[in-house]
C-alpha cells in the first residue's frame, strides 16, 4: 500500500506512460519512413523514468533499444565510458558528452552487441511501453521483443499490435521469455501514429506541408535555420516533393536536402582523423536521397524555364502531371498561399509550421477540416523556441 503511493501509481497509470512514449514518437513522424513512428518508455521496477526514447530514422536503433541505451548509460557509468572508447575505436567518432552519445544516431548492430554484452541485469524487472508492439523480425538489427526479453523486463505495455508480416509476433517471443504483456494501451491515438507508415507500404502516403505565421500568412521568408533542416531531413525521406506550376514559376525553387543536418556530419565523418561531434552516424547509413519532383500542373514540362534551380539537381526526375504520380509512395507537397484545396484530395495529413508572428499580407486560403494528432511543444529539438508545428488528419 505505502509502495503504492510512493510510485504514485494511482494516477500513474499505464495512459499517462503510453501517452508520453506517442508523444516522443511523433516528433520523428515521417522522418522514419519507410519505418513507422515508435516511441518508447522505461521503467525501473520501482516505476522510476529511466528514459523516453523514439525511433529517429531507419537503419539506426529501433525505440527500445534507444531507450534501452540511454537508460543504461544513465545507471551505469562505465558502461556509457566503455561504449564511447570502444565506438570511437571502432568508427573514428567522439562524442563531446553524455548528452550527445545519449542522442546520438549509432551504428545499430554494434550498439545491440555492445547492449546484450554488457546490460549486467541493471534492466531486469523494467517496465517498458511501446507504441507498436516490438518487432520479431531480425532484419539489419536484432529483433527488440528478443532484446527486451534478454534483459529480463518484467512487463511490456503496447498501444497497438504490429500487423507487418514481416516484424509481427513480437508478442509471443515476449511472453515465452516470462513477461507479462498487455495490448490495446491508448489503441486509438497509437494507431493514428502509426497510420503514416500503414498507407506508405499499401499505396502511398501523402501529406501537405505549409510555413505560417500565426495568422497564417505564408507571405516572404518563413521560419528559422534549423526549421529548415527539419523540412530537408523530411524531404530526404520522400520519393516527391510536390509543388504547384504557379510556385514553380513564382519561387524558382531548388527543393534539395543541402540543409539537412546529416548532410554536414556526413562530411565530416567522411575523414580519417578523429573527431568530435555532437550527434553522429555510422557513414554506410548517410546517403540522403534527393526526392523527385511532381509539379502539379496542366501545362506540358518544355512550358517551365528550365533555368529553375529544381530541374538543374542531379539524379532526380521531375513529372509535370495533374495527378499524383504512379511511383510516390512518400510525398511531401509543399503547399503555398492558394494551393491547400487544389492538394487536398491527395493528402491525408497536413503538417502545418508555425512562427509566432503575425504579418499583414499573403495569408493562406483553404476550407477544410482538419483533426489535430499532434502539436509539438516548447523545446522540441527540430525547431526555435518561437516556432511549433501540428500534425493534423485531412478530413474528407
Ligand atoms: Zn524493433
């Protein structure tokens, strides 16, 4: 009864964690494609945080193992200092902090060795909530149903059940390790989660993405430096950008990932010597696609000044058409002051970028109805204090 009250577990309850681990989820919605959003929360097993991880790109850590990591270098500081002389070793790369090593993009199967060799049974009796039930499938990494049975979790708390052929059947491998698994936590908001990825794999997925202020004028430039670098790490994850004929000739834009933020690492991890760095990635993992453009339009490619910056970018190939291409599986369509309607019969999402500021002129117009999924809060690592952005569902 006291150890109760003192784990607070009566308003604790299994909503509260789950909702924290969608939440860390969502701040890296789409950005994991063609894997789906996870996120995950640990628990000592005296229902003490340990970490709140999130899956951040595919080829790296799945969420558990994100979670895992970090709740081991939090426990055990020599497991943390081994890591960081053993990765540098190995890969060449520092890391300035814990923070950093923490946050860090690693290379995943040296990092799930590393995990499985030297955990110690500091996780054993844990709790964790997923928001997709853990993967069975061993793939470029080791399945996490078998890396959170390895480490002897007492119970696992999952949103929804993985219905991928492929990675389904985490549950079973959970449950022959001894530990006592409960589905359907927050089934609902874990499914909108991981929607984006479900429509990806069936046909496509397709979202518009706008820059506002506040009283949503799109009008001159919108947004800060590392807003910008979220919009390219999203592009760089597309099979298309779409745009409008009208933008096209207007803009005269690029639409390449030059600001995503893995571009610079890449370069830097490129070289022999030693280095230091905030975040770093394994450099097999780095090489960012350039997304292929759709302008949405009714007149023929040889009508646009093919002087514009989009058509001089190297391996892409740009479609003039009306409708979504045949081949978009991901589509990011960059909308602009009167194109949200004209797009919408696309798009199922929209993810809307606000800086809190008003201007007077260019303000968007659309008319439609939108559900919010998610609205990022202050701090949130992609962007400024003075900006926040929405995931919404496009009702039809
Ligand atoms: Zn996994």
């Amino acid at each position: 009864m006291e150890r109760d009250n003192l784990n607070f577990g009566n308003f604790m309850n299994d909503e509260f964690y789950m909702d924290l681990a969608l939440r860390a989820a969502w701040r890296y919605q789409a950005l994991t494609l063609p894997n789906p959003a996870v996120g995950c929360v640990l628990l000592d097993r005296g229902g003490r945080v340990l970490d709140i991880g999130a899956h951040k790109k595919a080829g790296f850590l799945h969420a558990e193992a994100n979670a895992v990591f970090a709740a081991l270098c939090d426990l055990d500081a020599n497991f943390a200092q081994d890591f960081a002389c053993e990765y540098a070793r190995k890969f060449g790369v520092k890391f300035q902090n814990l923070e950093s090593l923490k946050s860090a993009l690693l290379q995943p199967s040296f990092t799930y060795d590393f995990i499985l060799n030297r955990h110690g049974g500091l996780l054993r009796g844990a709790c964790a909530y997923v928001t997709l039930e853990p993967c069975a499938h061993r793939g470029k990494t080791p399945s996490c149903a078998e890396l959170l049975a390895e480490l002897g979790l007492s119970r696992v708390v999952i949103g929804t059940r993985d219905t991928n052929a492929q990675a389904a059947g985490g549950a079973e491998i959970l449950r022959r390790g001894g530990i006592e698994v409960k589905f359907d936590v927050c089934h609902a908001a874990a499914a909108e989660l991981v929607e984006p990825f479900y429509l990806a794999r069936k046909g496509g997925f397709c979202f518009i993405k706008i820059n506002a202020t506040l009283n949503g004028s799109v009008h001159g430039r919108i947004g800060s430096e590392k807003q910008r670098a979220f919009v390219h790490e999203l592009r760089s994850v597309c099979d298309y950008i779409g745009v409008g004929g009208q933008t096209v000739r207007a803009d005269r834009p690029t639409l390449d990932v030059r600001a995503a933020k893995f571009d610079e690492i890449s370069a830097l991890v490129g070289r022999a010597d030693m280095l230091t760095l905030d975040a770093c990635v394994a450099p097999q993992n780095l090489k960012l696609r350039t997304p292929n453009v759709w302008i949405h339009s009714r007149r023929a490619l040889s009508d646009f000044d093919a002087s514009i910056p989009l058509f001089g970018v190297e391996e892409r190939k740009v479609e003039v058409s009306q409708s979504l291409p045949a081949g978009a599986k991901i589509t990011m369509i960059e909308a602009g002051a009167s194109s949200f309607d004209e797009f919408a019969q696309f798009a199922s999402h929209a993810l809307i970028f606000y800086s809190a500021q008003m201007r007077e002129a260019g303000n968007f117009r659309a008319n439609a109805a939108l559900q919010p999924l998610f609205i990022s809060s202050a701090g949130d690592p992609h962007l400024e204090a003075n900006e926040f952005y929405g995931w919404f569902k496009i009702l039809k």
